[in-house]
C-alpha cells in the first residue's frame, strides 16, 4: 500500500506491526525493498502459555519508525525439519498473518484471531498534514506556495511525522484556520450560540458544525474535507441570512420558545446574531456587550 505524493503518512505512534501465527516472522518493506520493522511469533503448548497479551508466543508486535509512506508486508514460514526446536513445531498454527493495525483497537485476548481462516480488515490511522513545502517557516518564506492558514487568528505548527504543518485558531478563537475569516472568537460564540441553543435550531447546527469541523481537521485534515465543509458552513449561514431578509427568521425557533421570547427579544437575539457573523470584527460586538443583553433580555 503506497501513501507517497499525498498528504498522509502512517502514524508511527498509533500504529503498530503485529503478525500472527507460529512460527511466522512477519515484516514490511519499503518502497525499494529495504527492510523497516519485524517480529517473529514462536510456539509454545497451550498449558504452558507465556502471560501478557502478543509478547512472542503466537502473536507479536512491533513499533513502526516515523515517515512511512508505504507497506508491503512479508511472512516467512518454517517448514518442519528434523532438527527443528519445540519452539518451531509444538502447537503450531496453519496460517499466519501480518498487517499494520490502530495498536488501540487491536487487543490479542481469547485466541480471537490466532489460526482463523477467513478474510478480516483491520484499522489504521493516517496523519494528515500540508506537506506541499516543508515546515511553518518553510511555507510562511515561499511566496509561490498556497499557505494553508488561511484565516486571521490561525496559528501554524510544525508536525512531528516527517515535514509538513497544520494550522489551528489562536487562543481565544475557535472555528476553521483553512478557510478565509474562519477563525470567530471564541468568547462571543459560545454566550451567544449557547443560550440560543435553548430554542433553535440553527444554533445547534452551527454549534454542532462548529465542533465537527474542528475534530475532523485537527484528526484528518483533508482536501476534500475542506472543500465540503466550505460548502456547508456557507450553506448554514446563508440559509439564516435569506431568511431573516425574508422576515422569516422566527420559523427558525422552536414555537412555544418563540412564545415566551416575544418579538422584541427575538429581534434583539437576532440583531446579536447578525453582528456576530459579520467578517468585520469592528462590527462584532464584545463579549462583554453581549452577556449584558442577554441577560437583560433574561431578566426583561
């Protein structure tokens, strides 16, 4: 499996190499050949089984170094011979195994896996990072090159497997670094959003994106992750904008939450909200301002 001209490598400290079966040394290799990372799973009678889980008898494992970009995985046998040690034919298995697999998911109890004949899949974990140039400084220095960081407040840094960066909101600022004014001020979004949760809909969608965009970009990043949530974040923001244009920004909210409100509040909350995804951050009111309204419009 190749991962090179991507954005992604093998994680190297979730991953792990584990073979299966015994005797089995199992192994992979690089994109020219050369040898990465093995184990080698001994035998041993079943009464007398070593304690621990995957520690050489039947199954081992081992680390991956970092910066791997390809996996071709080998398995050498041992054929039964005359001289051959306990430990190469006692209580062998028929089949033997080797892969890469999300070393938090794989868990060797009950002999689940050990001498199973039937095709399985197992998990791995990618990292994602922009590898285009090289580090921050690298990519910050070359004017030809598409930094990634692309919204005030963001922040770069470096990467540990191999060159490359990702971005984040600064401190006090929350939202997406890879798109144009993606990051929002942390402050202000969570006053506002959170006691509008308490009646629309749209607040939780907004929220929830919020969240879901962070955790996916942070996890996976992605091209075409970007590109979709570009899609959806607008989407969101221009369906509340029309409808308060249209007037219709009250079928947003829950009705018996409408009803208490009152239109005065509802038009305060609205007002609030429109300031608050203005791209304009002269225009975007204070934390401060907006926990005063809200909780004038809480005791009105």
């Amino acid at each position: 499996m190749s991962l090179s001209n991507s954005a992604y490598l093998f994680s190297s400290t979730k991953n792990g190499l584990v073979a299966l079966g015994c005797p089995n040394l199992g192994y992979f290799v690089d994109a020219n050949g050369y040898y990465v990372s093995g184990c080698m799973s001994v035998c041993r009678p079943s009464q007398y089984a070593m304690p621990g889980p995957c520690t050489g008898v039947g199954c081992c494992k081992s680390a991956i170094p970092p910066g791997i970009d390809f996996f071709e995985p080998y398995q050498r046998n041992f054929p039964k011979g005359q001289d051959d040690s306990s430990a190469f034919t006692t209580n062998a298995t028929s089949c033997h195994y080797v892969f890469l697999v999300d070393t938090e998911w794989f868990t060797y109890s009950d002999r689940v896996f050990l001498d199973r004949a039937d095709d399985f899949e197992v998990p791995v974990v990618l990292d994602w990072a922009v590898r285009n140039v090289g580090a921050c400084s690298a990519a910050k220095g070359n004017a030809t090159a598409d930094f990634a960081c692309r919204s005030a407040h963001s922040d770069c840094f470096d990467v540990e497997n191999r060159d490359g960066y990702r971005c984040s909101c600064s401190t006090g600022y929350d939202g997406n670094p890879y798109l144009d004014n993606g990051c929002i001020g942390v402050g202000v979004g969570v006053i506002l959003l959170g006691s509008i949760s308490c009646g629309t809909c749209l607040a939780l969608q907004k929220s929830n994106l919020m969240r879901t965009k962070k955790k996916f970009f942070e996890h996976n990043g992605g091209v075409i992750l970007q590109q979709q949530m570009r899609s959806g974040n607008r989407s969101l923001v221009s369906c509340f904008v029309t409808a308060v244009k249209a007037g219709r920004h009250d079928e947003l909210m829950d009705g018996n939450v409408r009803k208490e409100m009152g239109p005065e509040a509802l038009e305060e909350v609205t007002h609030l909200l429109m300031r608050c995804m203005s791209m304009s951050g002269d225009e975007r009111p204070g934390m401060k301002e907006v926990a005063e309204r809200l909780e004038a419009l809480r005791r009105g």
